[in-house]
C-alpha cells in the first residue's frame, strides 16, 4: 500500500476525511516550502469549500424526506460532474505526467 494511501486510511478511521484531502492537496501542489500564512489561506478555503458542499447537500440541496428522490439524484450527478470537470482540469494543471511524449 502506498503511503498516501495508508495516510489517508488512518486520517478517515480518525474521523478526518477532509484533513485527509487538504494532504493530499498540499502533497499534489508541492507546497512543502510555502509560507505559513498561505498555508492557513489555502487549508482555510479547502475546508470552506467541504464545509459548503456538505452544508448544502445536508441543509438545503436535499427535498425533505428520508428517500431520494430525482431531484436529489440529478443534483447529486450534478456535483459529481462539476467535482470531475475540475479534478480533471487539476491534474492536467499540476500533475505530474508519467512518460515522454
């Protein structure tokens, strides 16, 4: 198992999933020299932009009751969708590639 993969297993049994995505977002930018205070800028908006999707899923993007219903479904799709536009962008963007064209 690799180590960001274990990390990230015992940082979720800890109860820490967005900490465990704000290291992993840290280790794919390469910020292990940036300054402190862009550090607490950056963890403080990768946890504001968790906090919001769960707040709204959880609060208000929901229709009320305990079944989902087709709105919930096609909202859900719809975050799936826009999250994977971006991670695609973002590894295009700042990942490493493997191999030589």
């Amino acid at each position: 198992m690799h180590i960001w993969e274990r990390l990230t297993r015992e940082l979720v049994d800890a109860g820490l999933l967005i900490q465990a995505g704000w290291v992993g977002f840290r280790i794919a930018c390469e910020l292990r020299d940036a300054p402190k205070d862009q550090l607490e800028d950056l963890r403080n908006a990768f946890f504001a932009g968790a906090q919001h999707t769960f707040a709204s899923i959880t609060g208000s993007l929901l229709d009320p009751g305990r079944e989902p219903t087709a709105n919930d479904l096609r909202r859900m799709d719809q975050i799936d969708q826009e999250l994977r536009r971006f991670i695609t962008d973002f590894r295009a963007r700042l990942l490493p590639t493997s191999g030589s064209a």
